[in-house]
C-alpha cells in the first residue's frame, strides 16, 4: 500500500483519535544515557500518532517512540535505530528485550500506562505514561427547506 492508498484509507475511520493533550511522564527510573522528549501528538495523514521519544543523549544507539495503535487503543512502543533481529526481539519480549506492548491501568476513568523499555543490558525506562485523547468523529448534516409564495397582481391606476 503507497502512502496515498494509506491517507485514503486512513480518511475513512471514524471515531478514531486526532490528537492527544495533557502529556505527563513519570518515570519510576530512566536510565542516565536516556532523556525523554515529547512529540507533537498530532495524526499525521497516515495514521502515526506520536507520543513520546526515550532517546540516547549520545544521539547514537537505539531509541523509542511511543505511538497510539488506533483499533486496539494501546500505547505501543517502538524501536528504531537497531538491528533487524534486535527491533524482532524488542516486539516480541525475546532475550532480555521487552516493552513493545504496555498495560493500561485498570481504572476506566485514566488513560494511564505502564511503561518499562529493557534491554539485555538493562532497564531505559520505568513508569508511567497518561494522555487525554481527542476524537475525530465525522457527522452529516441534512437540511431541507420549502418555501411557498402567494402573488396578487395589483393594477395601475391609469387616472393620473
């Protein structure tokens, strides 16, 4: 699928979210080589909807977007400047990496989440992560007016 198939796609979901406002991180423990940043939490035309980065203050290395997933409403993390195998083992909790799916707390009135990114050397970041998300939702409007007129014909008066 090219990226305007995907934009097109994308166009037709109703009810998904726009945006998200009201970012707080509270990290239990992040790991000194790492900093938090947020991202600008606005759908892009082809469904990404960024939270947060975890990346290297080195600027070298492995680092983490945090992303809304739309159908399932979950905050996934992804990695990115790694190896193949390495991404693969992150996704699926293999040898010491883990943190691609993260838990929801039970309270349905919060959107917060716990978050704990490890590699095999080590924890990056444990916490939480919460958000308000904003609905894009599409409504059709259908309007339909009548209108009736009564004329009278009012002849001139030709005396003058």
């Amino acid at each position: 699928m090219n990226r305007n198939q995907k934009a097109e796609k994308i166009s037709n979901w109703d009810g998904r979210v726009s945006k998200i406002t009201n970012l707080v991180v509270k990290p239990r423990y992040i790991n000194s080589d790492y900093m938090s940043e947020p991202c600008d939490g606005i759908l892009t035309d082809t469904g990404k909807l960024e939270i947060l980065k975890l990346i290297a203050k080195s600027g070298t290395g492995p680092y983490f977007i945090a992303r809304w997933d739309q159908r399932p409403e979950h905050l996934d993390i992804d990695m990115h400047n790694a190896s193949k195998g390495a991404i693969r083992k992150f996704k699926n909790n293999k040898d010491g990496y883990g943190g691609h799916h993260t838990n929801r707390a039970t309270d349905p009135h919060t959107r917060i989440f716990d978050v704990k990114i490890e590699l095999p050397e080590g924890v990056i970041f444990h916490g939480e992560v919460a958000f308000s998300n904003t609905y894009e939702i599409k409504v059709s409007i259908h309007a339909e007016a009548k209108m009736s007129i009564d004329a009278q014909v009012i002849k001139a008066n030709h005396d003058r």
